[in-house]
C-alpha cells in the first residue's frame, strides 16, 4: 500500500494506492461519478497512463477544497507522487510532463483600498 498527498490552489488529494484492477474510488464514490467530464477523467489518469500502470493499480482518493478543476490536478498529483514509491525508475517519465510539479498559484488577496487584489477605484481630479 503506498499513500501520498498531492495540492493544487486550495485542493489537497490524499492517495491511497495498492495493487490490483484499476478500480479507482474518489470520497466514497466510482471515478466516474465524481469527475464527470472527459478532460478532469484524462487529467487524472494521466500519470498511470505515461507509466503503464494503467488498469493495474486500485486507487482510493480523499478530496477536498477548491474547485472540481483543482481538485482534479491535486489527485493528478498525489497519484503521480504514489507512483513514486512504487517505482523510483517512473521519475523521468513523470516528471517530463509536469506531474510531480506542485502548481504553486493561487488567488491573489484582496487589498485595502482597492475593489480587488489590483483594482482601483476610479480616478477623479474633483
């Protein structure tokens, strides 16, 4: 059984991975439930698909925070991170694309004065 943790904005995915058919269960629910288009389905597999684990591993994901996009990319990374303990040889192949990556942006704060984190208020001379 291997576990790791993957982040992206304010998502944070906790994977459990171990051997077995592919079966692949998001809180609680089918993968397919959860994420229910086609692009977060490929951003998830993505990472057993560039190691050929792929249908080989049964995964079992703890999600939460953010959006249904972010959370899809910190369960990106938490898989792509368990397949790091269960081969060091998949590094190169993971890596390459972006997957063991942490997309470090977020939201930027609102500041005082201002309408949002940049925005102004409207100049006036009078």
């Amino acid at each position: 059984m291997y576990r790791a943790t993957g982040y992206r904005k304010t998502a944070i995915a906790s994977v459990i991975m171990k051997p077995g058919e592919g079966k692949i269960e998001i809180n609680g629910r089918e993968f397919e439930h959860y994420f229910q288009t086609e692009s977060h389905r490929k951003t998830v597999l993505a990472p057993l698909e560039a190691t050929g684990k792929a249908g080989k591993m049964d995964i079992t994901v703890k999600v939460m925070g953010s959006g249904v996009n972010s959370q899809a990319e910190a369960v990106r990374h938490g898989i792509a991170r368990a397949l790091l303990e269960v081969d060091a040889e998949f590094r190169p192949s993971l890596k390459k694309p972006g997957f063991l990556r942490r997309d470090a942006r977020k939201k930027e704060r609102r500041k005082y004065g201002m309408r949002g984190a940049r925005k102004a208020r409207q100049y006036r001379k009078r």
